[in-house]
C-alpha cells in the first residue's frame, strides 16, 4: 500500500487514506499498527477486503464510496468490526 512506511508509525491510533485511490489493503502493513483505533478509507478503489488485514484495536472503520460488495464482506468480517456506509 504504502512500501512498509506504516510499520514505522506503530503507535499510531487513526489513520485517514481516503481519496488515495487504493486498490488494495497490505495485511502485514495495518497488521503492525497494535493500536489503530479508526481507519478512514472512504472514496477509494478497494473491491476486496481480507478481514485479517485489520488490527484487533480497530473499532471504527469507513470503506464508503469503494467498489466493495455485501458478498465480499460475507460471514468472514466475523470479530470485526462493522462497517461504516
């Protein structure tokens, strides 16, 4: 996503990427962030999410205006949480 850079910031607790046109979400990268509370990813080019790519600190998280379908979502979004249209 962002060429590792995140993993320099882990105390991080939100972080906002909306507008970037990002096609993709790096699970190692957000998986560094141990205390990412809210993550913006609001009007991007996202059309699949792999639900280990979120931190378990995570609590809020926007994915409106993204090419996302309720089928990529499905009962793997389990133990994360909801998100935000």
């Amino acid at each position: 996503m962002i060429g590792g850079e995140l993993a320099l910031l882990s105390q991080l607790t939100e972080l906002h990427l909306y507008s970037n046109l990002l096609t993709t979400i790096n699970a190692t990268e957000l998986k560094a962030l141990h205390l990412l509370q809210k993550l913006n990813l609001r009007n991007n080019q996202i059309a699949s999410l792999d639900p280990a790519a979120f931190p378990t600190s995570l609590t809020e998280l926007d994915l409106a205006c993204n090419k996302l379908t309720v089928q990529t979502f499905g009962s793997a979004m389990t133990g994360t949480p909801s998100p935000s249209y």
